[in-house]
C-alpha cells in the first residue's frame, strides 16, 4: 500500500530533473501521475525519456492560459479530480540587472511566476473535488529556492522570482485554507539537476577567476556547504511528498528550504 494510493498528481516540469524525482517518488507511492512539460522531453536528453510505468505525460506551457486550460481539460476528462499539483516548471538566467534584457526578465517572471500562478489557478477547481477526501486534503506544491531568502550573484531576475513564489504561496494557503487546500513551497539550494549543470557551465569563468573549470566550481560549491555535498533531486522529491501526504496535514502556508545547510552560514562564498 502507497502512501498517496487513489491520488491523482500533476507535477509541472514533470520532465525535468526535480519534476521527475517527484513523478518517480510519486507513482511508488500509488498515485496516478500527470508529468507536465513542454515535451516528453523535458530538460534531459531524449535517450533519458523513458517514461515510468504509469505516468502521463500532458503537454503544458505554463506560461500559456489556453495551454494550461487545455493541460486541465486533459486531466478532467481522463479522472475528474486533481489531488496534488507540484509547480516545478523553471527556467534561471544567469544575469544582474544590467545584464538582464526586459524580455529576458519577462520571460522568467513568466514561466516562474505567472506559470505557478496559472497552474494553480486552473487547478482550483479539480482540487476542490477531493476536499474532505483525505486528512491531508488537496495539496499544492509549489518550488521557490533558497535565492528567494538569500541572493547569489548574477542571478537577479531568478532571485526575484523566487521571492515572489514564496509571497505568492503564503496569500494562496491564506486564501484556500479555509477551504482545505495546502499550499506550501520547497525552497531548494543546490540540486544536481540540468539547470544546476548549465548553471556551472556558464559560471565557470568568472571575472574573480577567468581560469575556472567547471570541475573546480563545482568543487567550490559542495566545499561550502555544511554536508560537504549538494542535493539529489531525490532528495527534494522526498520533501515534497512529505508535504503532499497526510502526514503534513497540519503542514500550510510556510516555505520549506532544503540545502545541506548552506543558508544556515554567516558568509557565502562568491562564486
Ligand atoms: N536545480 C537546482 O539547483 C534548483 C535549486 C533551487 C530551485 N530549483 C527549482 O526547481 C524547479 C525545477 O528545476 P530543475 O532543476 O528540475 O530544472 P530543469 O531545467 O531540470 O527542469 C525544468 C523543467 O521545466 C520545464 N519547463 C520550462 N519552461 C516551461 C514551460 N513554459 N512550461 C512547461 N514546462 C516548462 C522544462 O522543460 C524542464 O523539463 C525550478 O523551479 C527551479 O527553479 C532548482
């Protein structure tokens, strides 16, 4: 027996590299899984494809309205409810403000931001036909970061989307609490996922040193944290469940970060 048996999820970025820990963790535990992503695809090589047994995949831009209703439609026709929805469609850019054009910065907001906002949006009203169902009641879970606390360096706009999921999930648990619905947000450090990858590619070369390799950066970044190591997209997965089960039933509205400890440090380091 799973621990989400007779659940319906959809997980945005559900082909991505933390989407599909969650997809993963989420059909070992019983649940009927939507993977939501521009393609089957997602951020990993096609030969890394190989879809689950079980899993669905729907395709979503969540940037797009019609495309999310559209996504919504899917899943109704086919089950009729919706238990748990996970927003960790993402994209980073690697900039400061000067750095960082008005479409640039646009287009983050738009998938980080609008996209946790139009997802959930349009899955209100399939959630609310599980209300009473479980203990845990339908759950949202939504993916801020760690950058929504504290800043790394050129990485303005995507801290600042972060920080906008996290207020956002907070007025979501105000709003549909009372109803039974849980919103909370995991709030990762380091993950070793494609976006963590070509977030060292680009990275590597820094003004302070030019001669970096991405080994070294990566190196650097495991020396600083307090567990010696970054995080497993299983690892995130591992929370997010928590948070979507009945055991988290008591569990709204409070942004969960998970980073081996790095933001527990009184200095950074500059990478
Ligand atoms: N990897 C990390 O170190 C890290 C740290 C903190 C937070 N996060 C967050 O976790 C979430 C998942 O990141 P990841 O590391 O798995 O990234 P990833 O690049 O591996 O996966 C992101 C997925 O989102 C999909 N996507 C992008 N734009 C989309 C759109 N418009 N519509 C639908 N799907 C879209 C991509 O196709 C991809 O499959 C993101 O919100 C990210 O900001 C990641």
């Amino acid at each position: 027996m799973g621990t989400l048996d007779d659940r319906v999820a959809l997980v945005t970025g559900g082909r991505g590299g933390v989407g599909r820990a969650v997809c993963a963790r989420f059909l070992d535990e019983g649940a009927t899984v939507y993977a939501a992503d521009l393609d089957p695809g997602g951020s990993l090589p096609d030969e890394d494809a190989g879809a689950s047994d079980g899993l669905r995949f729907v395709e979503v831009d969540v940037t797009s309205e019609p495309s999310v209703e559209a996504a919504m439609a899917t899943v109704a026709a086919e089950e009729n409810r919706l238990d748990i929805v996970v927003n960790a469609a993402g994209i980073e850019i690697e900039h400061t403000i000067e750095q960082t054009s008005l479409d640039d910065w646009n287009r983050i907001f738009a998938v980080n931001v609008t996209g946790t906002f139009l997802v959930s949006k349009h899955a209100l009203p399939l959630l609310r036909r599980t209300i009473g169902d479980r203990p845990g009641g339908p759950a949202i879970v939504n993916i801020g970061s760690y950058d929504g606390f504290i800043a790394d360096p050129r990485l303005a706009a995507y801290c600042a989307t972060k920080g906008a999921v996290h207020a956002l999930t907070k007025a979501m648990a105000c709003d549909h609490g009372p109803e039974g619905i849980r919103v909370n947000a995991v709030c990762p450090g380091y993950v070793d996922t494609p976006m963590l990858q070509s977030f060292f590619a680009g990275g590597a070369q820094t003004d302070d040193d030019p001669d970096a390799s991405i080994d070294s950066l990566q190196q650097a970044v495991r020396d600083v944290h307090p567990l010696r190591t970054y995080g497993t997209p299983t690892d995130i997965a591992n929370l997010i469940h928590w948070l979507a089960s009945d055991e988290a039933r008591y569990a709204t509205g409070a942004l969960w970060v998970i980073d081996g400890g790095l933001s527990a440090q009184v200095q950074q380091m500059r990478l």
